[in-house]
C-alpha cells in the first residue's frame, strides 16, 4: 500500500534527482500540511489552492551510521497556515578504535609473516576481511591466531 505523498515525493525527487538523490525521507502517512486557513482545519478557502506536502523531512547518513526512523508524522497546531513536520530516530554509531586497529594490524602482520614489523606499516594497512574486521573490536590473546576467533 502506497502512503499519501508516494506519487509527489517520486516527482520531487526525480525533477531534484541530482541534488537529491542521496536523501531519504520516510513513509509519508499524513494529510498535505499546507495551505490551511489561520485557526482552522480547513485547507485555503480563499484562493483555493492544492493541498501539498510542503513541510518535509529529509535525511542523509554516512555508511558508519545507522538510523532508525521511528516515526514521522505532522502536528495540528492552528497557529499557522502549516502544519509542523516532526519525526523521531535512533542512531547507531560505530566508530573504530584507531590504536587498537594499529595494534591488531601489527599482530596479524607478524603472525602472517613470523617476523616483528616496525612502527611504519603502511603495507598492511589496507588488509582486509573477516579476521580484521572482527578483531577491531576485540584484541588478539595469546594464543590466538588471525584466522580463528
């Protein structure tokens, strides 16, 4: 089932594509928020305009975060000729641990090669996979070995 705004966000979005194409904005499930006239819920009696969504809110994230958008909904304040957008998210941020990866980065080296590594590393820098990824979180013990965790 297709929300309110689904056929106006897709034209925004497409006629803005350039600019806009890394937003995202959530499920639109609410009546447009303008033009209503001043104190009432009736949309502009005077000069009869379309309702439309004109109150919106977009979002964008970098890959290291995660969001959750709760909800997003309008609020019915008379106020105004609008009615006021709100929503709600939960952010996950993981950050990484930039000494502990050095660390790591050195251990799996010289466990890789048998051999001490120096404080200049820049060849290892850029492994990859599961067995790195994974310790960035938690560090080698004795006895643990790069694949096996």
């Amino acid at each position: 089932s297709r929300g309110l705004g689904d056929v106006y966000k897709r034209q925004v979005l497409k006629k803005h594509s350039e600019y806009l194409s890394r937003y995202k904005e959530g499920q639109i499930d609410f009546l447009p928020t303008y033009k209503y006239d001043l104190g009432t819920q009736v949309y502009d009696s005077k000069k009869s305009r379309t309702p439309s969504w004109c109150d919106r809110i977009l979002f964008w994230h970098e890959e290291n975060v995660e969001v959750d958008q709760k909800f997003y909904s309008r609020r019915e304040y008379l106020e105004t000729d609008h009615r006021p957008v709100v929503s709600y998210f939960v952010l996950e941020v993981k950050k990484i641990d930039h000494a502990k990866k050095e660390e790591i980065t050195k251990q799996l080296y010289e466990t890789l090669n048998s051999k001490p590594v120096d404080d200049d590393i820049d060849e290892v820098e850029n492994l990859e996979g599961p067995s790195l990824q994974h310790n960035l979180s938690s560090p080698l013990r004795p006895g643990d070995s790069a694949g096996k965790h």
